[in-house]
C-alpha cells in the first residue's frame, strides 16, 4: 500500500530519490541499501518512537510519512489510506495484496462490462519469504482490443507506467505479471486461452527466476495463478 501511495500522488515523484546504493539486502527491506546519516537516524526515530505509541492506542491501522528536507530540516507529515490484507496461499507462495486494491480492480471490471477487461499487474517479489506482494493493477491501455468472451491487452503506454513506479520506489516495484476480468456467470478460473497467457508469462519471467502473476476477476472472487518456479 506504501508503494501504491508513492506511485499514484505527486509527492511521491521524488520520495525516494536519492535512495539507490549498492548493497542488497532482500526486498522486505527494500533491495537496496542506502548509507544514512547517524544524525537523520536520531532525528526519525524520536518521531517514530513518539508516534508508535500514539498509533498502539489507536483500533485503526495507519500508514504514516515523514520526509525531512536536507537543506531545511523542516519535517513534512503525510497521512495515506490503509486498507485491510488479503492474502492466497498458492503453492509454496504467499500472495498478497489489499482490499483498496481489491476494490479498484472490481471497480474496473464493472465499468467495462459486459465486455472483459484487464491490465498490468506491478509488485515485486521476496524470495527469501517465499512472497509476492501485487502493488497495482493497472486499467487497460488505450489500444486493448475486448469483447464479452475475450481481451487482449494493449501496449500503448505500458513500458512507461513500469519505468515510473521502478524509478519512483528505488527499483522495487517492476512488472510481475497480468490481471483480467471474466464476465458475470463464468467463473474466476483459467480458461485454454489464460493457461497459454500464464505459460508465456512464465517464461518471460524465468529469465529472472521469478514465479509470474496471473489474476482473474470474477462476479464474486478473484483468484491468483502462479507460473514458473515450482508452481506451475
């Protein structure tokens, strides 16, 4: 959901510039580590320390901001929405995403129907948890072609909707694989035409050694479909 925010609003266009170093230490963390001033350490974590107490008392989760200017030092504050987790045990694999993201793909699938839909999924993996965390799932370029048994998804714009979100979260969240929706009364299930998709997607990704990402949303579930790895 942070990624997501970072993504989506302005102020995350330069959020995290500045951030890329040479040592990775797993995605959970972040890829790659950053050198950071002792003083900045001291500064944010009286923050943090501050504010974890507040928040324990609160029912709600939150996500919470906050940048320091390095020429300044003012301190900016911002508030995201949260949403709950979702998660699939597919495989080996944990899958997980959130329920505003949930909600955003329903609300595209019903937009477009009864015609089929879908898009780009982007996220990243951690193959030290054996987990997949789906970021986005992005509406259908302007060339997709559909109709009420089909979609093909289109490129126009695609290459640089990855480049953004990977320039805007430090190389973190790239390109995992393909959503798509099935009409009402079919089932959130592979068809023959999904299978292939989903084998095509595998091998684009194996180059990398990542499982790919296949997500179908029905008329009252969506279902996650992993290719490659051990999860065929």
């Amino acid at each position: 959901q942070y990624y997501r925010q970072i993504i989506e609003n302005i102020w995350g266009e330069n959020h995290l510039s500045g951030n890329l170093g040479s040592f990775s230490s797993g995605a959970s963390c972040r890829d790659i580590s950053f050198k950071l001033p002792y003083s900045s350490i001291v500064g944010l974590a009286a923050i943090l320390a501050e504010q974890i107490t507040k928040m324990y008392e609160q029912p709600a989760s939150a996500i919470k901001i906050w940048t320091k200017s390095s020429i300044s030092g003012a301190v900016t504050y911002i508030k995201c929405n949260s949403s709950s987790e979702v998660s699939y045990k597919v495989g080996s694999y944990n899958v997980f995403m959130d329920s505003n993201l949930l909600d955003k793909i329903y609300s595209i699938r019903k937009k477009a129907l009864p015609l089929e839909t879908g898009g780009i999924l982007l996220g990243y993996h951690d193959l030290n948890l054996d987990s997949i965390f789906i970021v986005d799932a992005l509406p259908a370029p302007s060339d997709s072609k559909a109709t009420s048994t089909s979609f093909q998804r289109g490129t126009q714009g695609v290459v640089s909707c990855v480049d953004n979100a990977k320039e805007r979260t430090a190389n973190i969240v790239d390109y995992i694989g393909e959503w798509h929706s099935h009409p009402n009364n079919v089932e959130a299930k592979p068809s023959k035409l999904d299978e292939i998709q989903l084998c095509q997607l595998s091998k684009q990704l194996a180059e990398d050694g990542l499982p790919a990402v296949q997500v179908i949303a029905g008329e009252y579930a969506t279902n996650v479909f992993l290719g490659g790895g051990d999860d065929q």
